[in-house]
C-alpha cells in the first residue's frame, strides 16, 4: 500500500514513517510542512510531500491507498491553530480522502475525546477538536480505524498494549512507538475497521490485542 503519512515530522510521525517502511507491502509517502525537513524523510527511503494542512493539500493523495493522520497542532500553539489544525485539518483529509477513495483511514486522536467532562479545562479544547475530527470521519462513510492512546512517552516500545473501546479509569501512558506500531498494524487488520478503541501499555501483544477488538 502506498500509505500517505499525515504530520510525518511531528515525533509520533517520524516513527509511523519508519513503522510503514519496515512492512514490505507498503512504502511511506510523509506529508511534510517544512523544506527543512526533506532531508530527514529521504533518509528513511522515502519521497516528502511538501503540504500544509491549513491549505489545499488535496494533491498529496494522489496515487496514494491509505492515509494516516498524525498531525497535531502541539502543545505550545493557541485554541486557534488547534481548530485550525487539529480539527479543520482532519477535516479536510477525511474529505479529500473521499474524493480521491481512499481504501483505508487512520486517525491517531485520543484518549479523553469522550469523556470531556473528566478533562482539565488546559485541554479540554484540543479534546473537542479532536472528537470534533473523530465524529466526521465516522459519519464520512470511509474505511476507519480510530486510535485514542494515553498519555504519549518516548520510551522503547514493549509491543505490548491494553486496548479497550473505553480504559476506566481514564489514565496510562504509552510509548509514541508501540502507538505507531498500532497504527500500522491496524491498516491491514481487518476487526480494527470501522473501529474506535483507547490504548495504555499493557501485557497483550499488539496483533492479538488488534484481532480480538
């Protein structure tokens, strides 16, 4: 599959991209925003596409299977590039995908998008933006999976997860690896379509935790 990698410079992205190019059957197309972060992409093998998701970035799908969505506005950025991102961006990739049929849509987003009422007030905008960009991907008729993961580390994976539609009590971290790790896993296991599940670290393996969803 020829995979279009959504936020591919961001930390978690960084790690799909590698994730994708180590499966055989697929080859990475990362959707970059900044030139100066070609060069990286083309040491993972890879073709960047410069695009903004604040624009029309329709052409980035050309030629393209699947997409993953892992972009983010991050943590420094105001309410308004949060909408602007977070939840227009996602937007227009889940319409764009549509135009262009795309076989498969995975949406990183997280966990905490449906219990707003649990949240902080300091994140409870990017929460609605985010379960704002889950609702009109499930509503848009594509193909989707829906990855809430926990709070995000950057430790070593352990290929081991806790996966539930709903983790109670909200809470548990993960590493950016393993999430990536699901994400790939997930385009070409067919119980996570048309599925919306959270992910901590846990003792089940990934592909047994993705098939008994």
């Amino acid at each position: 599959m020829n995979i279009l990698v959504i936020g591919a410079s961001g930390l978690t992205g960084r790690i799909i991209v590698k994730k994708v190019m180590e499966h055989n059957q697929h080859i990475a197309r990362p959707m970059i925003r900044k030139a100066e972060h070609t060069e990286a992409m083309e040491k993972l093998g890879t073709k960047p596409i410069l695009a903004d998701l604040e624009q029309d970035f329709s052409f980035a799908m050309n030629d393209v299977n699947a997409v993953i969505f892992a972009a983010g506005s991050g943590s420094s950025t105001g309410h308004d590039k949060t909408i602007a991102v977070d939840q227009e961006g996602a937007k227009k990739a889940v319409d764009f995908a549509k135009e262009k049929n795309i076989e498969r849509f995975i949406m990183l987003s997280s966990m905490g998008t449906n219990s707003l009422e649990e949240a902080p007030d300091s994140i409870r905008p990017y929460l609605e933006a985010k379960r704002n960009a889950d609702d009109y991907l499930i509503e848009s008729g594509l193909n989707f999976t829906i990855v809430r993961p926990g709070a995000l580390t950057n430790d070593p994976g352990t290929g081991r997860i806790e996966l539930a539609t709903q983790i109670t009590p909200m809470g548990g971290a993960i590493s950016r690896e393993d999430v990536a790790e699901v994400l790939v896993a997930s385009l070409l296991t067919k119980e996570t379509e048309g599925k919306v599940f959270e992910i901590i670290n846990g003792d089940t393996p990934i592909g047994d935790a993705l098939t008994r969803i």
